[in-house]
C-alpha cells in the first residue's frame, strides 16, 4: 500500500511541476522558437525518435514471446509509445506497470 502511496503522490508531484512550468512559460516565445528551427533537425530527431521507439518495441516483443504472449508488433508498438509518453509525464517510472496493464487490457 506504501508503494501505491508513493507512486500517486510523485505522478500528481508530476503534473503540479508541468502545470507550474506551462503556466510560468512564455508560449509566444516558445512557438517562435520552433517556427524559426532548423526543419532538417526536427526531422531527424524525430526520425530518432522513431527508429528508437521500434527498436525498443522489437525487443519488448522478443520478451513478450519467450513467455508466449503473442501480441502484433503494431499493437506492441502503441502500448510502447503511450508507456513511454506516461513515463515521461511523471518521475516514478510508471510507464513500465502502465505497459503490462494496457497489455493485459488489450490481449488478456
């Protein structure tokens, strides 16, 4: 139960910290920032950004079949992305429980 604690008190610590960070930011400077980027380093970031997120995907599934969970590699990757995107939402590492729990959602 302790843990449970734990974890709700960091990923709501979470959301206070961005809310705090969007609130005190300066969106007109930031989308003026963007729209000036270099565009060719934008896509390759996020050309990455997906190289990596399939490679990561790959070797979940190379997991998932040692146990002889059988899931497609599309639905492997979405339940990845939206891990890693709650991962990167919150300081406790939850994207890990949240990937077995859309895993057991979605294929049981």
């Amino acid at each position: 139960m302790v843990k449970v604690n734990k974890r709700i008190i960091l990923f709501i610590t979470s959301f206070i910290i961005l809310s705090l960070l969007i609130y005190f930011s300066d969106v007109s400077e930031t989308l003026s920032v963007i729209a000036n980027a270099n565009i060719f380093l934008i896509i390759m970031a996020f050309s990455l950004w997906v190289m990596e997120s399939l490679v990561r995907t790959l070797r979940w599934k190379v997991l998932l079949k040692r146990i002889d969970i059988k899931v497609s590699f599309s639905d492997a990757w979405k339940i990845m992305v939206a891990s890693m995107f709650v991962s990167n939402l919150s300081p406790a590492k939850t994207g890990d429980p949240i990937r077995s729990v859309m895993l057991k959602r979605n294929h049981n």
